[in-house]
C-alpha cells in the first residue's frame, strides 16, 4: 500500500484519526477514496469516514473509470466506486478498462467485460492483443494451428476467429492471410485487395504485392494500381522505381492523381541497365 501523503496535512491528520480508531493502515486519498486495510484485508473509505467497501478483500487495485479490480482467495472481481460488487471474484486474471471493456481470463482462457459487469464476449481465447484503432486481435488455438479474428472496442466479437495469419487494424484496414494468400480486410470482413503470395509493408501510400512469383503494387486503399507482371521491382527513390520483366526495364513513377489516390505510371523501356 502507498506511503500517507504527509504534504496534506488534512489527509494525514484524518489518516492518523482511522488509524489509531479502526484500521491497521491506510494508504493515499484519491479523488476522495482511500483503501484500508484491518486484519490484513482490504477496504475502501471516503473521507468522511465512511466505510464504502468493507475490509474483505485480501488487495484492491487502484479504480480507473470508478471501477477497480478486488482479489480474494486468489480469485479476481469488479467493485465500483460507489461500494457495489459487480462481479464477485471468480477470475484469475485481469486487466485494467480499455475504456469500455477489459480483458478477464479463466481456466486459461481470455474474454472482455464491460464496465457494468457483464460478459461481452465469454472466455474462449487462447491470447488477446492490445487494443488498436478501436480493435483488437484475438486467437484461437485449433487442431490445424492458430485462428485469428477481432474484438471491437465494446469487447464484441466483430470478426470470428478464421484467419491463419492477422495484423491489428491500421487505417481502417488490416492485413490477414487465409489458404497460403495474403489480402486486406475492412472492419467488416470484406476483402478490399485481391489474394497474393505476399504483401510488403505500405511504403509512402503502397504496397509491393507478389503473386506467381510476379511483382505488382496496392495502393493504401487496396487498389491495385500495377498488376503482378515484372519479374522484380526495385526500390523507389525520388519517386521512380525500376521494374523488370525479362531483358527489358520499365521506368516507374510513383504520384497522385486528382483525388489524392497513389497512382504508378510506366514511363519508358529499355533494354540494359546501362541505358537507365
């Protein structure tokens, strides 16, 4: 438990008051609640000396949202503020409220909980990622390997665990792979790109994609804005890229166009490196 804020002299003389009258000890005053602690288990008080929580508990989290986590028996439940026990300890893990939602985890398996108690989506997963972009990643371990799928910031189940492969939403989109094929998704599972072999990291508003041993480009909308036709495409510099398809080189140049969409325009051909 924290040390007394001996700075405030209100709080401390009250502090001392509780102390000497009814609790073995007593930690800081936060926004107008402090944790007790009598025979070893915990409460809460205001500083008007009222009891909130009952020393009962064997340790209580900070609140966040007006909501903290309470341990017994090594066991895990949600209090509120106000006294109430939303959730009697029965977890066996916890973590701090992403806004509406945390995750809880028993018998080894993960779920989220709102702010008022209940189950949003009942402990099924085998991991949970951080929450991004008003999303987060979660997996399933299956006979034939991990599945993954997505949570939304209520702690709803948006997108089902079935991916093979998955990246946490980045601009409304993220990168998934299903059957050996790698391809974009929106919020709601639709498949915004066409199926690739692999797809690098955007780069200044595209994306190299690779299909058949083919190299083409995506735009950050999932456009494709080169088909997979060069054998190689070299790294853009000053906005050019050399592409190559058998002896030949195709100049490329990467711009916008009047909607502000990343276009790539072939330039010219030539026949050797040297002509470049």
């Amino acid at each position: 438990m924290d040390e007394k804020n001996k700075s405030e002299t209100n709080d401390k003389e009250v502090s001392d008051n509780i102390i000497t009258n009814n609790y073995d000890a007593i930690g800081d005053f936060k926004y107008g609640l402090a944790k007790v602690v009598k025979n070893n288990l915990w409460g809460i008080i205001d500083k008007d000396h009222n009891e909130i929580i009952k020393p009962k508990y064997n340790h209580i989290n900070d609140f966040k949202y007006g909501l903290a986590w309470a341990e017994l028996d090594h066991k895990w439940g949600l209090v509120s503020n106000d006294g109430r026990e939303l959730v009697h300890p029965k977890y066996d893990d916890a973590s701090d409220f992403y806004s509406e939602m945390a995750f809880i985890k028993i018998n080894n398996k993960w779920g989220t909980i709102s702010t008022s108690g209940h189950e949003m989506a009942p402990p099924k997963y085998d991991w949970i990622g951080t929450p991004k972009n008003g999303y987060t990643l979660v997996k399933i371990d299956e006979k034939d390997g991990p599945k993954y799928g997505y949570i939304n910031s209520a702690g709803v189940e948006t997108i089902e665990p079935q991916y093979d492969f998955a990246e946490s939403f980045n601009r409304e989109i993220a990168l998934v792979s299903a059957n050996d094929k790698f391809f974009y998704i929106d919020k709601n599972n639709r498949h915004i790109t066409n199926h690739y072999d692999s797809i690098e990291p955007f780069q200044d508003g595209v994306a190299r994609v690779v299909l058949n041993r083919k190299c083409g480009f995506i735009n950050e909308y999932g456009k494709e804005i080169v088909p997979p036709k060069y054998d190689s495409i070299s790294e853009f510099k000053d906005r050019l890229a050399w592409g190559k398809i058998g002896n030949e080189f195709v100049e490329l140049k990467r711009e916008r166009d009047s909607n502000y969409e990343v276009i790539i325009t072939e330039q010219k051909t030539v026949n050797s490196i040297e002509e470049k």
